[in-house]
C-alpha cells in the first residue's frame, strides 16, 4: 500500500498501468487510511484497466487546463473564472454531482454577477470537460450552455461626466471627510480620468507601472488584460497634468499603489453615481461605461473604427464595431429632433 503522512493527514499514491493516482484520504488513522486506499485502489484498477479510462481529479484537471493556455491570450481570464471551480472537492471528475456543480453557479449569481459573466463561467466549465477528453481523461458532467443576453452600450454624457466628478471631488465637503478618506477620493478621481482618457479597463489601469508612462514621449503604454493588442496611447493634457502630479507623489513601481495588489472594490463608483443623480433606466453605470463612452466619443469625433480598434485593444473589429451602433442610435435621435423642430 502506497501512503505518506503528509501535513498529519495519510496520502494514497500509486501508478496503474502508467497512469499515477494520487487522493488524500482525509483522516490522520493510518488503519482507516489503509481501508480508504484499499477502495482507491479498487476503483482504480477496474476504471484503468477494465474501462480503459483515465480518473483525473478535478484540481490537477484544472490545472493542466491553465497550463496549456499559459502564455496565451485568454490565460487571465481564464484563470479567474476557473477559480470559481477550485473551490469544489477535489475528487477525481467523474464523482462530481450535477447539483454540486450547479451550486458554483447559483453562488456566483447570489454574490450579484452579471448573467454574461456567469455564461462565461460555465463556458470555461465546458470547456475543461473537452480538455479532459482531449487528453483522456474521465471528464465530469457537462452544464447546459448559457447564451449571454444582448446588452445595450451605456455612455456618459459630458453633463454626467461633471457631476460624478464633483461627487468624488477630494475637495468638496463631505461627510466623515478626513486625510484618508480625502487620499482615496483622489486616487478614485485619478482613476476615473484615467479610465475616461485611454479608454481602458479597470485593472489594465489598476496594475499600469510608471515603466509604461513615457512623458518625454507623451505616451502611455496600455498592457492588454484580455489577450488583445498592447496599445500605444498619447497622453490627454488632463491626463498629463494628473500623472505629472501623481508621479512628483510617488517614486514607486505602480501609478495607483493603493490599488495594484488591493481587492478590486468599485461601490465607491456606484456611491458617486447616485449622489450626482444620475439616470441610469438606459443603463447602469459602471467603471466600465467610461470605456464605452471614450470609443463612443472618439468616433464621434471623427476617427476611423480600425483607429479605435487599435486606441482599445481589440484583436477583433467586431469587437469595436458595436460602437458604431451607438454612433447610428445617437444620429436617429438627432433626426427625430430635427424633424420635430420643424414642425
């Protein structure tokens, strides 16, 4: 019998016919660890080398999963929906219960994710099922595909844009205001200016370093977080002015130190947004609408959609043409008005 003591807990691990099976047995008694081997090793000879199968656990089937898109585009991103499925059992695939693993959905939609985020999830989920046949192991139960909903693109107004500026203005008076609260609300403003003048997302932002600020050049270096194209960004004076003064302030690696390596936490947007008021039946109003709104501005003003293709990243032009029909939105309701004006 093949056990180890490992961290006060027995380890069961042997080869069958090459292909290595190694389970914790979750209990520190090495006669039951033996019994609990004895069944692994049962179940494991008859799955290898009567079905011709090869069990895999679900952490190292995600695992290999991650390692073979490392180095990729859509590594990122896959590592963060995969996340979500290391928290199941670690127990070989095929073991899995559908109910188990409609839990992991039905969490990420009680924690508040958007259903397109979730459809994703469950795509990676798929998909790890094919990687496991792909390379012969035992996969685990499929969840039916999610098809993601048709979202309409909201933008900002300039009018909008002031208002949640002076609601997250360090210098106005507010409640319970302080020197900490006051050096957040103005790394919040920074980062709403920064996200509003590059058109980026939120944690190319976050993490951007100071190595890719190159004011002698005037540029910004945008390192794309979703396998798209690195972008070469000049700097908006606005934008200038801001990262001149942030970096006289700080001598670090990163342009927001305060959020680089910190949890994501973005209820401050969603605060401002409603003391400033604003509207949000035609839309909710995220960090991520003041990307929507820097492409939709750009074209307005008159650039090529394959400019603004290479201003956002995308590695597709579909990607960028969904701007395109906010642009023909916008002409129709100045059509109507017109037509309206005229009696």
């Amino acid at each position: 019998m093949s056990l180890k003591l490992r961290g006060g807990v027995w380890h069961f691990r042997k080869m069958i016919n090459g292909h290595i099976i190694s389970r914790s047995t979750k209990t520190s008694d090495k006669k039951l660890a033996e019994q609990i081997a004895a069944k692994f090793e049962h179940e494991a000879v008859k799955e290898i080398v009567f079905t011709g199968n090869k069990p895999i656990t679900l952490h190292a089937a995600i695992e290999g999963f991650l390692k073979a898109r490392k180095g990729t585009g859509g590594h990122t991103n896959a590592c963060v929906h995969m996340k979500h499925w290391m928290a199941l059992p670690d127990v070989p695939m095929k073991e899995l219960k559908l109910f188990q693993v409609q839990e992991v959905v039905q969490r990420r939609r009680d924690a508040g994710a958007a259903h397109n985020t979730i459809c994703v999830t469950v795509g990676y989920w798929n998909a790890l099922q094919n990687f496991c046949t792909s390379q012969g192991w035992t996969p685990a139960i499929k969840l039916e595909g999610m098809r993601p909903e048709k979202t309409r693109i909201r933008v900002l107004s300039v009018d909008e844009e002031t208002r949640i500026l002076a609601a997250i203005d360090p210098a106005a008076k507010f409640p319970g205001k302080n020197p900490i609260n006051i050096a957040q609300r103005r790394d919040n403003q920074d980062l709403f200016l920064m996200l509003l003048h590059l058109g980026c997302r939120l944690n190319e932002a976050q993490k951007m370093k100071w190595s890719q600020v190159d004011f002698h050049a005037n540029t910004v270096l945008i390192h794309r977080s979703k396998g798209g194209v690195d972008s070469q960004v000049v700097m908006s004076n606005k934008l200038r002015a801001m990262l001149e003064r942030r970096r006289a302030e700080n001598q670090g690696v990163y342009v927001f130190p305060g959020k680089a390596l910190a949890k994501v936490n973005t209820s401050w947007i969603n605060e401002a947004v409603e003391r400033a008021a604003i509207d949000q039946t035609s839309g909710k109003v995220t960090l991520h609408t003041l990307r929507h709104t820097f492409a939709t501005r750009v074209l307005k003003a008159g650039l090529s959609v394959v400019e603004v293709q290479g201003l956002l990243g995308h590695k597709n032009l579909a990607s960028t043409t969904v701007y395109m029909n906010v642009q023909a939105n916008a002409a129709a309701v100045r059509a109507a008005e017109i037509m309206n004006a005229m009696g």
